[in-house]
C-alpha cells in the first residue's frame, strides 16, 4: 500500500482493525486516510469474490486517488484486458463523496446543476462497475462516518446564471470582487534576503520603492462581473468558450508591473509555470483558456497596458470558486552564469468573490443501484420487454398457427437475427454459466446476491427463462433467446447454402455426446467450490464471451476457439449447444419443472410414423414418438409437420382413406381396380 501512495503524500500508521490508515503530506501531518475496499465493503462480483480497490481520501472527503487492486470479474479478466477498468478508476479523483455518482450517462434531464456526477462506465461490462463503484462509495462512506463525523463538504458551486447585475470598475473595487496584490521591490529583495539570490536582481536593489508585482484577479465565471472587465468581443468569446466547457471556471489575471504573468518559454493553452492556486490546502490545477483578452472601455488605462490573460480551472476537480482560494505567484531568480542556480519565493493572494454570484446544487436523493441500471437502460428494457410480451404469449397460445405460417422459417429466423443483433451484441444479454455459478460460490459464503441487480437487462431475460422452465423447459431460452444458439442456428443455414456436408452422429452416440455437457456443468460446479480462483478460466469453455460480449476483439485462441464451433456448426447442427454447453446442461436440469408436454402428437406417432423424428435436427424425439424435453429446443419443425395434411403420414392416410370412402360409398371398402 505505501508503494501505491503518491508522492509526496506517504502511507502512516494503521488508525482501524478494518485497515484504515492515515495518509501523510510532505512535512508529515495527518491528511486523510488510506483504505482497501474488501475489508469495509466485501460486495461480491459476478465471479462471485469482490473487487478490491485502494481509496485514498483527504481530510475533506474529496478522493485523491482510486487504484484497482485485485479482482476476478470475467470480463475484464479475459475480455476486454484490464486497462478499461484501470481507466474507470481514474474518475474519481478530485470528486467528493458528498457529491452524488452516479454510473452512466445524465437522466431525466440531468444536467451540471443537477448536482449528480456522471462517471463513464465501461462498454460491455457495466454491471461489474457497478459493483465496483458501490464498493467504493460503501467503504468510503464508512470511513467518513467513522472518522470524519461525516462529511461536509458538499458539491462546488457554480456561477448562477439569474444574478445579472450592472457592475462598474468601481463597483468590483469596492465589493471586493476583483483582488488586487502588490510587491515593491525592497519588498520582494527582502524575501530573498539571507539566500544565495539576495544580490541577483540589480534593478530591485538600485530602485527599491518601484512596484516589483502589480496583480490583479477576479473570477470571470460570474456574468456580471465578466460584463464589467472585459470588451464586447471578448466577452463573446469567453460565452461561446463557457458553452463549450460548461465545468471550467474562467479567471482573469492581469500584471502591470515588472514582474509579469509567465516566463518567455511559456507555451499558450498549457498551465502557467509562474502562477499556481490553492485551495484548502490543496493545489489547484490552473491552465490557459487561450482566449485573447481585450479590456472593457471602463477598466483604467493603467490595467489595459498591462499583460492580460485568462485561467481556467475544472470545478469538477474540487475547486469550488464561492470559497476562498489563494493565487500564487513564483518570484524567481537565477545565480551564476553558464549553469545557474534557479531560486524562487512564493507570493501569495487571497481571492473571495462574493456568494451571492453563485448557486449550489440542491441535496440530490442518490437512486438505489437498481434503480440507477434501470434508467440507463430504460430503452433497451423498453424494447426487451415489448419482445417478451409479443414471444412469449405467442408460443403458449398460439404456436401451432405460427408453425403453420407458410414463411414460418423467415419468421423464427427473423427472431434469432433480432436475438443475437439486439440481445446479444447491442443488449449484452448473453446469459452464462457464469452467473449461476456465482450465485452458487455467493451461496457457500453466505454473500449478498445484490450482484444479480446491476444487470437488469440480463435479469429479465432471466426471468423470462425461469418462467418458460414451468411451461416448455429449456426449450424458451435455447431455442428462441440464446444469442450464441441463434448464431449457430445461422451457421447451419449458412452449411446448407454452401452445400457443406452434413455430420449427424448415429443415435447412439448423439446420446453419448449430450452426456458430455453434463460432465462439464459438473467439473465447473467443482471448480466453483474446491478453486473458485479459476472459475473464471475454467468458464472460457463458452465461447459466449468471445462471439457474443466482446464482438470477437479478443487473443486469437479465444477467437479460433470460438471461430471452431461456428465452423463446425455448418455441419453438425449447433454441436455445441448439444453436446458441450453447461449453461445448456443446467437449463436441463432445470426443464424437469416442466408442468406440460406442449407438443402435440397422435397415436401413430413413433407407430408406425416416423416422419418428425427423422426430420428433428436435435434429436430430441424417441423411435417411440415419445418428445425428450430435455433435449428440445422449441424449433417447432415438428409442430410444422403435425399440422401439415401435406406431410403428416397420420393426416395424409386419413386424407386418403375419405377419399376411397367418397369414391366407393363405404368407408372401408377398396375400390375395384
């Protein structure tokens, strides 16, 4: 932990049995606190262990640093790679824990003054930074309560657009609102007395009482006080610069004297190497606005023939400009000739601009977890649930009439398109084997299964599922919701256009091969309780990450791996969702709920008909006719078949039979030849 600590703040002593430690500032006085996350807010992942993070606070609540420690989420693990989530990391700092986070994008009309901060989540892996980022805020809170006596510190102030006063020149001099400093130069030659620079400025020493330093400050982000300093046309572009950085604080900062703003190797829209700013003890990051400053008519001709220039500042990083801050100013001097010795003073001025100029973020009621997923995701689910709503009483009330549509194929594969496009790529809603098994590693260790919430997407299609266990199985989600199955059912169409040659193991061993799947659900239900460490190695045997999460941008041997099976699927139909998955082999298990055979069939089915079993491309339906529901799929080619007085063998001998019987009269007689 003392190695992670930036320098020059230092790692202290432990002041907590949870692992709480002081944080020290260069002269070695109590400036906050360091603390890893797990101990204070142990919220499981999705690989079921939680994610550690190191939170470094400062005394005020505002986060100086956030640094990932140690975690197992899949997809950052083998997915993405770890350095999106490293980066997610980096949001926090200079943000305090007053302030309302929240994951995503602004909601609601959400805006800057709504006082909620946006932090950017991570593509493809929002749940799992969410879990990391209710880690942090749990801890962190913790800490505060326990050390701080809560915080008080709340979200910056930013200028308040309704205060629109006419202020003069004069005005801003005697409210205060513009800060003027003065050095003369016995003064700043008595600053360096007693230091190897005393003798190094000639002129200060043979014209001790000229002004060394004329500064003048104010803060522009109030309109009224920017409409009383500077030009029409400046004051233009400083709006359209305000419409653009919508979090910066400008400040203009003007020197009349000898001294100046910046040194001669300054370089524009970079931060000022002379002029620096503080505020409650911590350093303020200034930075030029690289506007051209042209002074308002009634500012005294002194100040126009000064160097203007104008500063800005991101609120957002702590600053809060309706507090008092200091400006700093660097004196400096050089000794000798060829290699000088570079020394410096610093020069300080206070700023305070009056309150009345600015507005606070009123108190922000944060949305539970849930709650917060659920608005980012309000249109997906939108969609998602209007899909269900329209699939789901489909196939219980009137399946028979959809397997019976003459464009029946175009239609499912119409759904599996908008399965793996929109669920699958865009939605992220692959189910895995990978939640389950959290949710059993969650079980053993008496966690929290709050986990399941930061993904609502996925929790309905879930729902969905769990639901359709009752009415056909796992038929519901391998057949029509599993993006990867629907990927492999397209690999197939695409097998048979090309005229690829079609593998179809013999019965007996297409019951063997299913068998398989069953040994891998049961070697990963191992792996999640005697080495959960590599669960999420041990998952990869889904290729679901690769195809469907990640897009395929991942090494090449999770890419060949996954890239295998669709090439196999062009010619043995979807073999992997028949023998190898264990998301596969759970949702079988879980099929035994089934409360129906939802499959209609006839007496001669399987006697003497063998039509639906021969034409079954999963293999589910016995030489007895008898439907094996725990390898159906939901294709419904056989439901197609058995309303088909076309191709149903039952239909068409009964067709015929009526036919003798209206030729003959007697509907057993044989007509004469």
């Amino acid at each position: 932990m003392a190695q992670l600590v930036r320098a020059p703040m230092s790692l202290g002593k432990q002041i907590s049995d949870d692992g709480v430690y002081e944080l020290l500032n260069s002269g070695g006085a109590h400036a906050g606190y360091v603390f890893q996350t797990e101990p204070m807010a142990p919220l499981p992942g999705f690989s079921g262990a939680p994610i550690n993070m190191l939170v470094v606070l400062d005394l005020d609540g505002r986060f100086l640093d956030v640094l990932l420690l140690d975690h197992n989420e899949p997809i950052f693990v083998s997915g993405l790679g770890q350095a999106p989530f490293h980066a997610f990391m980096e949001q926090y700092r200079g943000h305090s824990i007053s302030s309302p986070m929240v994951v995503g994008t602004p909601y609601g009309g959400g805006s800057e003054g709504s006082g909620l901060v946006y932090l950017d989540g991570v593509t493809k892996a929002t749940a799992s930074v969410r879990i990391a980022h209710e880690s942090i805020l749990a801890a962190a809170l913790s800490v505060a309560r326990e050390k701080m006596g809560g915080v008080a510190s709340g979200p910056p102030s930013f200028p308040d657009p309704a205060v629109d006063e006419a202020l003069s020149f004069q005005d801003l001099r005697d409210q205060g609102l513009i800060t003027h400093k003065t050095l003369t130069n016995a003064e700043i030659d008595a600053r360096f007395a007693g230091t190897t620079w005393e003798d190094d400025d000639p002129e200060a020493r043979d014209y001790p009482d000229e002004v060394y330093l004329d500064l003048w400050v104010a803060d522009l982000g109030p309109q009224s006080i920017a409409r009383a300093l500077l030009s029409e046309d400046t004051l233009a572009e400083l709006d359209r610069f305000k419409e653009i950085s919508t979090f910066d604080e400008p400040i203009l900062v003007i020197e009349t004297a000898r001294h100046g703003l910046v040194s001669p190797d300054f370089v524009r829209n970079t931060a000022p190497d002379w002029l620096g700013a503080q505020q409650n003890g911590f350093p303020i990051a200034l930075r030029d606005a690289d506007l051209f400053v042209e002074l308002s008519d009634d500012v005294p001709e002194a100040l126009q023939d000064g160097v203007a220039m104008i500063l800005r500042t991101d609120r957002r990083l702590g600053f809060d400009p309706a507090s008092p801050w200091t400006m700093t100013v660097q004196a400096v001097r050089e000794h000798g000739m060829f290699q000088p010795e570079i020394g410096s003073v610093t020069i300080e001025a206070q700023i305070s601009t009056d309150e009345r100029f600015f507005t606070r973020p009123g108190e922000v009621e944060r949305l539970t977890p849930f709650e917060e997923a659920i608005r980012n995701r309000q249109a997906d689910l939108y969609v998602l649930a209007a899909f269900l709503a329209v699939l789901l009483p489909t196939l219980l009330f009137v399946q028979s009439r959809l397997a019976s549509l003459p464009v029946y194929t175009p239609v499912r594969l119409g759904i599996l398109a908008f399965v793996l496009g929109f669920v699958g790529w865009w939605g992220q809603g692959q189910l895995s084997i990978v939640t389950p098994l959290a949710a059993l590693q969650t079980s053993l260790a008496g966690g929290s299964f709050a986990f399941l919430l930061y993904d609502p997407f996925s929790l309905l299609i879930w729902a969905a599922v769990l639901a359709g266990f009752v009415l056909w199985g796992r038929g519901l989600f391998c057949g029509w919701l599993c993006p990867f199955g629907a990927l492999q059912e397209f690999a197939h169409h695409i097998g048979r256009f090309l005229h690829l040659p079609r593998i179809e193991p013999s019965r007996a061993w297409d019951q063997r091969l299913k068998a398989v799947k069953y040994v891998a659900l049961a070697g990963l239900v191992a792996v999640t309780v005697f080495a959960p460490q590599h669960m999420d190695k041990a998952a990869e045997i889904e290729p679901f990450k690769t195809a469907i999460t990640t897009f395929f941008v991942r090494e090449w041997y999770y890419v060949a791996y996954a890239a295998l099976w669709l090439v196999l699927g062009t010619m043995v139909f979807k073999g992997f969702c028949r023998y190898l998955c264990p998301l596969g082999a759970l949702m079988a298990i879980g099929g035994a709920l089934r409360l129906r055979r939802w499959i209609p069939r006839r007496v001669e089915c399987g006697s003497p008909c063998q039509l639906c079993r021969v034409k079954c491309n999963y293999g589910a339906i016995k030489r007895t006719g008898e439907i094996q529901y725990d390898e159906c799929f939901q294709c419904l080619d056989c439901v197609t078949i058995h309303d088909d007085e076309t191709r149903c063998v039952p239909l068409i001998l009964k067709t015929r039979e009526g036919s003798r019987a209206r030729r003959t009269g007697h509907p057993n007689e044989v007509p004469a030849e």
